[in-house]
C-alpha cells in the first residue's frame, strides 16, 4: 500500500510574525530614536544585541531548511538573517573598540595603571572589559551595607538626603560620590544602587546624593546642594569609613554635568579635596547644546535647558556660560574620565571630545571614551556591552587616581 506523501514543511506565520519583532527591536541599533517612546528602545536594543542574536540565530535555523519551499518560509529566513546581521554590530565593533580604549588609557594615565592599586581591591576587579557570560547573566554587584535617606540639608524647606554605601569590612576606604541624573528635573540617591552596591563591594564608600529639581529650583541651587553634601560627607564621612582625602565625584547625565561643575569651578573643591571625576554622558556646553540641538530630538533639549537655567541662552548668556563646565576648564583640575556614547542623542558624543581636547590643552588629565553604538544612558543595562566596558575602565580610572599622589599641576 502506498505511502501519502508527507508535506514540506513550511513556515509558520508565528514564526514570521517574531523575526518580524526581532527586525523592529534590532533596527534600533543603528537607527535614532526620534521620539521618547522609542527612546527605551534605542538605548536597550544595542546593550541586549547578545540576547537579540541568540534569537534571530535560533529563529534563522528554524527556517533555513525550509527557506526553498514556499514564500514565507523564505522570507522569514531572510529577515531573520537580517537580524542576527544587525544584532551582531555592537560585538563585531567590541574587539576594536576595547584595543582603542587600551590605547588611550595607556597614553593618558601610563602603562601600568594599577600599580598602587591595593591587591586586594585588584583581584575583586572585572577580569576583561566584557565578560561573555555576563551578557546573559548579569553582573554580581556583590554585597554591602547601605544607610540611606541620611540627611544632609534643607535649602528653602527642601530636605535633602543621602545614602551610604559602604564595605562590610570597618576600614578606611576612598570614597565616591555618586550623583543621579534626570534632566535636573527627576531622580533620587537610591537611582543606580547597583553601581554603588558593586564600588562598596570592591572597597570604596559611595556617597549617592541628592539635590533640588527644576524647573521649582533653577541654576544655580543644584550646584549649591551638591557642595553642601561634600562640606556633610567632608565633616561626617569618616564616621563611615570614608577617607574623605581620596575622593571622586560620578555623574550620570544632569549628574554628571554637577560632577563637572563641581571638580573644575574651585568652588566644591574648596568644600572638599577632589581627586577625580567620571562623567557618563555629561551636558558640556549648554549654550551649544541649545544652539545646536541633536536631530532627531527625542527628549527636547531646548525645553530642559530653559527648565533647567529659567531661559534661552540669548535671556541669559552668563547664566549658560557659568553652568558650562568647559567654561571653567583651566591646568589645575583633578584628572577626568568622560565617556560617551557614539549614537548619542541627547548629549552629542562632540561635546565630550571637546571638553577632552580643552582639557588636555590646558594640561589637564582627561580620557575620553566614545563607544560607538551606545546611546544615552547606555549603563542602564548595566551588564551590556556599553555598560560592562565602562565600568571596567571607571573601576580601572578610580583606582588610579585614588591611589597616587596628585601632581603639582593638580594641587
């Protein structure tokens, strides 16, 4: 008796209808966000591509044998080829990438950059700027103990408060200074408890402070808060095993232009030694930024710089020109890590290479790392690509400059 004939298999709609999603969700990689919905998109697609080319290999194998045998079988196979081929930027561009940021950090900081680094703080550091497993997994920040809502001020009524994040071990540690970002406007200390859960671990006490928001709080009342939780942390911070002799300020975004502001204008730096600051996608030049905003313009930067500083910069130049950090950039500044993201659309990556030549000019010490698919706020995956390699070279950058002697161009 014979057999019926079996049926081709072909593809299924379900299956075309995910490649189809993967296709939407990787074509963020390289194509701006023009809105602030897909905003989310453009920032998580590149930092998941790990994730995003498992899928599209798995969704590519299961249609690749039935790709001659009917039309949608075919192109599910092509869009998900198309995928895994748009998904695997990031880790193609990886290896050069990190060889780049070798380099510089060799050339601007020396070739052993941990050498007074205590052994016991190096063997708890990342062993490679991206960890494979990690993409997967995450990141073990590790364990720590953590005050919080401690305060510090209350300017106008308005209470101000900290948290502490600080090794299970008593000791005498260098201490962080974390400061949130949010476009001035939003955030609290307990944003990013992640990062500081990790420095704690690793021997670091981690100041996460607080300051008031515009548009309620214009320029400068941020500024003022941050230098009353340094003169707090330079009064109370041994209290917590902080030495408050090492200290590095790290800012995310609107934190990371107080980071900036507050290590150049000499003013926080009379409050307390500064040491170092980190900016991850630092505001530079705020006249520029408003001039000159990025296109396309998901979050509207105009309408938050006149938030932010109660005008335009034609209303009040001295007003952006003093909230500018690369107004204030002279020889005797502590030495910067500025890393930016290449596909930036909030803070252009240009403005951070600027600051890094201004500085550099002058006699300063700055490092300047673009990550060439990373948006803004890249680390808020943290165990991405973006995010591992910057917390590889800002543990590798902290441990450096807290451990050395500043130089005479510095004091």
């Amino acid at each position: 008796m014979r057999q019926p004939k079996s049926k081709p298999p072909v593809a299924s709609p379900l299956l075309f209808a995910a490649v189809l999603v993967l296709l939407f969700l990787t074509s963020w990689i390289v194509l701006p966000a023009p809105s602030r919905t897909l905003l989310t998109l453009g920032v998580s697609a590149p930092e998941l591509s790990a994730w995003l080319v498992v899928g599209s290999l798995v969704a590519a194998v299961l249609t690749l044998a039935a790709a001659g045998r009917g039309p949608l079988a075919r192109a599910t196979a092509v869009i998900a080829i198309v995928s895994t081929m748009l998904a695997s930027v990031p880790l193609v561009e990886l290896p050069f990438v990190v060889r780049r940021f070798n380099r510089t950090i060799r050339i601007a900081l020396g070739d052993d950059v941990l050498r007074g680094a205590p052994s016991d703080r190096f063997a708890r550091m990342r062993s490679a700027p991206v960890v494979l497993f990690d993409l997967f997994r995450g990141i073990d920040a590790g364990d720590a103990l953590v005050a919080r809502d401690i305060p510090f001020a209350a300017p106008g009524g308005a209470r101000l408060t900290l948290d502490i994040y600080r090794p299970r071990a008593a000791g005498r540690y260098p201490s962080v200074v974390q400061i949130y970002g949010g476009a001035w406007q939003r955030g609290a200390p307990a944003d990013d408890a992640g990062f500081a859960t990790y420095l704690a671990a690793r021997g670091y006490v981690v100041f996460a402070i607080d300051y008031r928001h515009a548009p309620r709080w214009q320029w400068p009342a941020q500024i003022q808060d941050v230098r009353a939780a340094l003169g707090w942390i330079r009064e109370h911070g041994a209290e917590h095993d902080a030495d408050v002799s090492r200290l590095a300020l790290v800012g995310r975004s609107a934190g990371a232009h107080l980071a900036m502001i507050a290590a150049y204008d000499g003013g926080a730096r009379s409050v307390a030694p500064i040491a170092a600051v980190v900016s991850y996608y630092g505001p530079v030049d705020l006249a520029d930024g408003y001039r000159n905003p990025p296109r396309p313009d998901p979050l509207d930067v105009r309408s938050i710089e006149e938030a932010f500083l109660g005008g335009t910069p034609d209303l009040m130049p001295d007003r952006y020109r003093q909230a500018s950090p690369i107004t204030h950039v002279s020889r005797r500044l502590p030495p910067s890590l500025l890393i930016y993201g290449g596909r930036d659309h909030i803070v252009l990556p240009r403005f951070g290479a600027r600051l890094d030549d201004r500085l550099r000019a002058a006699g300063a010490t700055s490092v300047f790392l673009e990550i060439p698919w990373a948006e803004h706020a890249f680390d808020a995956v943290p165990f991405g690509p973006s995010g591992q390699l910057a917390l590889y070279y800002t543990e590798r950058f902290l441990a450096w400059a807290l451990t050395r002697e500043p130089s005479d161009r510095e004091r």
